[in-house]
C-alpha cells in the first residue's frame, strides 16, 4: 500500500506519523517539491496512491478522475474546499479532516491579531522600520465590539479566550439559531454586525463556489475606521476592494493568514496598516503534530475497517 505525504512539511517536530505508517506495511513518499502542489503535481504523484495525507492542495474532478488507485484523503487540517467532495463521494474515495487538533491554534492567532489591531502593531512596526517614533493610542478589547463572522469551533473558542478582556461580542453565522449562542454574546444579522464591529473577525466554513462574503458591499457596510481579520481563507475577501477600503480610510486596519493567492505578493500586503502571515494560524510545534499524527491515524483506522484493495 502506498502513502503519498502532500503537505509541504511533515514528521520537522515528531516522527511519529511517519513510523506509524512505515510499522504498518505502508511505502511512505512525500512532497519533496518544497511547495504546494499543483493538479498537475497531484496527477503525476498519486498515480499509484492508495492514500493522501493533505494539505490544502486541489483536489478537483480532474485530478481525483485521474487517480484510479486513491481510496482515502486524510487532511491534515479542517478545511474541504480544496476537495470536490462530489466526485470524491461518487468514487467512494474517504475524506478526513482534523478540527479539533486546528481549534485553539487558530483561535489564539486570532486573538494575537485582534491584540495587534487594537494596540496599532501594524503600523508601529511599519513607523519603526522607517525610523519614526509616533505613539498612536491604542484601545482595550473592553471599548470595542467584536463581530465573530461563523461561530463554529473557532470562532466559539475565540468568544471564550475573548471573555477575559471584556468586549460587547456580536455573532452571525447562518447555521446558527440566536437561542444557541451563549449569553456572553449576541446574535445579529452579519449587516448589523458590520455596522456595530470595531473588528470583524472570519471563521466561516464556506465553500468557493457560493463566492465572497466581505467584497466591495459588504465592506462598505462596516463601520467607519472598522477593522478585519481573516484566519479562514482567502476567497472569502475581495482583495481589491480590501485594499481600496483601506487606503480611503474607510476601514483602519486588516489582518489575515490566508490570501486569494498564496504566496501573497500584492500591493495589499505592503500596506503599513495590514498584518498578513503565511498561513501559519494553526502551525504551532504541538498542533502540528497532533495533526499530522490525527490524519495518520485516520487513514490506518480506515484501512482497518476496509477490505484489502486488488489492483
Ligand atoms: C492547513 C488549514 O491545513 O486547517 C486548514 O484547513 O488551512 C491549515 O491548518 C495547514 O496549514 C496545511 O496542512
């Protein structure tokens, strides 16, 4: 049986993973691109995989098409938008992903952001590096309205890390009803929330195809000087209309881990308001190794309970 590792890095804090396939009979080969794989890279690669450990490379109709072999994609991490979860389910080919290893690492980054904008790191750091000493004020989280943008796993241990510091926390998120977030919050509608958020914070589970949920309207919605945070994925944003937002002075700051295009290279990155990272929200030593070593699991669980394949 044949494992292909996809992800760019795996077993840099724990070889664990890798020794369990490797005790269980499975061949083991890995990305050794040092990038993130093409459709084209995944075709060439696969082509005799029985399983795929994850990342966030695409997994659309043509390539899972062209995969004969593949009977499992273990995602080392939450996110399915990369997989066409139609074809997969046609082919019978398991998805599995690893939330609850991606929760607190994400949810803390956020907060590290939400503590960014609020003390002006971005554009500190940005006066600092060209030589000038300008205090800005900053605010506490207790004068600000937090607007959380999905309320599933993430964006509820946000609301729990938040509670220390004492922000008014307003919450949207079409899957869930108002009698179900806690007391400590609000439900609104995501147009009031834009217009009421000092800082709007993403954690929503939504797929390419239904679109942008922050572009050029929705945007324009949000308060005056408002700020946003997106930790989920970057086709959630409008970029241009970001950063259009931004240098108006509509909005006065934004902070994000993901981008339309990864790597960033755009104009909106060199924004001395603008704090991005490289998809790193859920990459501490400890998480990463708790999800490498899930979707390992995953997969030999689920070669446990199939049948022997015959090629
Ligand atoms: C990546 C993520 O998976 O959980 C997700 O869907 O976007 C990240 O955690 C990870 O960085 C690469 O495997």
């Amino acid at each position: 049986m044949i494992v292909y590792v996809a992800l760019q890095q795996f077993c840099e804090f724990d070889l664990t993973p890798k020794q369990l396939l490797l005790d269980a009979g499975w061949e083991v080969r890995v990305n050794e691109l040092g990038r993130r794989l093409t459709s084209e890279d995944l075709v060439q690669g696969l082509r005799d995989a029985d399983a795929v450990v994850a990342g966030v490379e695409p997994y659309d109709a043509t390539v899972l098409e062209a995969l004969p072999h593949l009977q499992c994609i273990s995602r080392c991490g939450v996110g399915m938008d990369a997989i066409d979860l139609d074809v997969a389910r046609r082919k019978g080919i398991a998805v599995y992903t690893t939330p609850d290893e991606v929760t607190e690492p994400v949810a803390q980054m956020t907060m590290a952001m939400i503590l960014a904008l609020a003390r002006n790191l971005p554009q500190h750091l940005a006066d600092s590096r060209q030589g000038s000493w300008v205090k800005r004020p900053g605010w506490l989280l207790a004068e600000w309205t937090v607007g959380l943008v999905g309320f599933g796993r993430i964006g509820r241990t946000v609301e729990r890390y938040l509670r220390i510091f004492g922000p008014r926390v307003l919450v949207s998120d079409p899957f869930v009803a108002p009698h179900e977030v806690p007391e400590t919050t609000h439900w609104c509608p995501l147009p009031r929330l834009l217009a009421e958020a000092d800082v709007v914070s993403l954690h929503a589970n939504r797929p390419r195809q239904e679109g942008v949920l922050m572009g050029r309207a929705e945007l324009g919605q949000m308060k005056a000087g408002g700020r946003l945070i997106n930790t989920s994925r970057g086709y959630l944003v409008d970029e241009q209309a970001l950063e259009a937002a931004l240098r108006s002075g509509h909005l006065a700051a934004a902070a994000f881990d993901v981008c339309e295009q990864e790597p960033s290279r755009g104009p909106l990155i060199r924004l001395p308001q603008v704090l991005c990272t490289p998809h790193v929200a859920s990459l501490t030593r400890a998480s990463r190794a708790a999800m490498e070593r899930r979707a390992v699991r995953h997969l030999l669980e689920h070669f446990t309970r199939m049948p022997t394949p015959t090629r």
